[in-house]
C-alpha cells in the first residue's frame, strides 16, 4: 500500500499501487488503445474525464457560462457539486466485468482484464509489523493506463442506472436537456426547479450506494442554488473548491 501525504499511517491515506514488468507495458498500452474506442462510443459528452483534449477547464467554462446566461435571463439555476470517498478503490471487480459486458466490450478484452487482476495479493506494513499478505477484490489499480478507462465505465454505469438521461429535469440549452457535468468521480448536478435537483441528487446517491460509492466525508455534498442575479447562499460573491481548482464568482 502506497501512502499519500500527509497522512502516512492512517489507511484512509493509503491508495492500491501497482507493480508491473516493464514488458508487460506495451501490451498494457494496445489493451488501452483498443479499451479507449469503446470509451469514446459509450461514454455522453457531459463525462469530460480523461478524455483527449478534454478537462476540467471545460466543465468549469461550461458552468460559468450557464451562469453567466442565468442572469442574463434572469432565471434560477440550482447546482449540486458532489465528491465521492476513494471512489477508484471501491471499483468492485466482480461487478466491473458484467458492467463491461453489459456495455457491449468484447469477451476478450473482458477476460484479459480479468486475468490481470485475478489473484491480486497486498500486505500492510503497520507500527507493529507487516500483515499476511490477502486478496482483494475492489479498487482499480493506481499507475496503470487503463484505470481511467475502467473507472469511467463503472461511474457511466451508475449514472445510467440513475436515469439522467431520460430524466426531463434539468436545463434547457439548445433544444438539449442537461441535467450534469462530470470529470472522472466529479459531478455536478444542475436544474432550474430545488425540487427537481433533490430528485436526482436521490436518483444518484441510491445507485451510489448499490455500487458501494459513498460522498466524501471531507468534502461531501454542496448545494447552491443561483436565483436571477445572485447566490441564494451568499451576499456578493462565492468560492468553490471543485475539479481541484478554486472558483471564485463574484457580481
């Protein structure tokens, strides 16, 4: 177990690292290029994850922007910013594979995947000592180059469930329905009524839960609602810390 600074020896500060052969690496990179063509056929566009020429610069234009329209318009926008707790280390396997399949990801890109992480084993090495080496079988694998797309298709499995898409609530823009902007676990729910936004912050968090995803206790859930002009929580301005940058508006 790697630990992440600075909160060495307290395991929610630990992270699954991987170790490969250095000839494994290529095969690894093939898997990931052939992995990343179905990414980008089954993943929406609102999922700016890991995705070439895309980041989290584009999620926070894409929010300024719906903001900056809203007072234009003079219309209410309420936003639900929510972070999930180690969301690549509660990747079920098990549940991976069949969402793969469910996803139409050929049988044998599926079962090389599988034999990648069949028999994983970690130790723990403790104050008073190292721990018997276990098997594990949640978390994807930090510093391997198909986590990103691993994880993507598991939190597009939650969102599905969750039924976004098919949901009416949300903002109108260009004949489009939008309900949510994600990067990778970052996500961020939107709607023009608070009553339709709880109805899918609930839509979300059950089919959390069922994947076994739950909100960060540091971080969690924050919800800000935009009314005309203004923040309904705040008097002139409001910083948000979210997609790993500060967001400071100001009218």
């Amino acid at each position: 177990m790697e630990p992440m600074p600075p909160t060495v020896g307290d395991m929610k500060g630990t992270r699954q690292a991987s170790l490969y052969i250095t000839n494994s690496r290529s095969s690894l990179r093939l898997t990931s290029i052939e992995l990343q063509q179905h990414v980008n056929h089954e993943l929406p566009d609102v999922q700016a994850g890991f995705g070439k020429g895309r980041g989290t610069r584009d999620q926070i234009a894409n929010i300024r922007w719906i903001i900056e329209k809203a007072r234009e318009f003079q219309r209410n926008i309420y936003f639900c910013f929510i972070d999930y707790a180690k969301a690549f280390d509660c990747v079920d396997h098990n549940k991976l594979w069949k969402i793969l399949k469910e996803m139409g990801i050929p049988d044998h890109l599926t079962c090389l995947l599988r034999n990648l992480y069949a028999g994983q084993e970690v130790t723990v090495r403790t104050g008073h000592g190292t721990t018997d080496w276990f098997q594990i079988g949640k978390g994807v694998c930090q510093g391997c180059i198909l986590s990103p797309c691993l994880f993507n298709f598991y939190a597009e499995y939650i969102m599905r469930n969750a039924g976004l898409e098919e949901t009416q609530a949300g903002i109108r823009i260009a004949g489009r329905n939008i309900n949510n902007l994600r990067y990778a676990d970052y996500t961020t729910l939107m709607s023009e009524s608070e009553k339709e936004l709880k109805s899918l912050l609930m839509k979300v968090k059950e089919e959390s839960e069922k994947a076994q995803h739950s909100e960060n206790e540091d971080h969690g859930i924050w919800s800000h609602h935009f009314m005309g002009n203004r923040w309904g929580n705040s008097g002139n301005s409001v910083r948000l810390y979210f997609w790993g940058l500060q967001n400071h508006y100001r009218w």
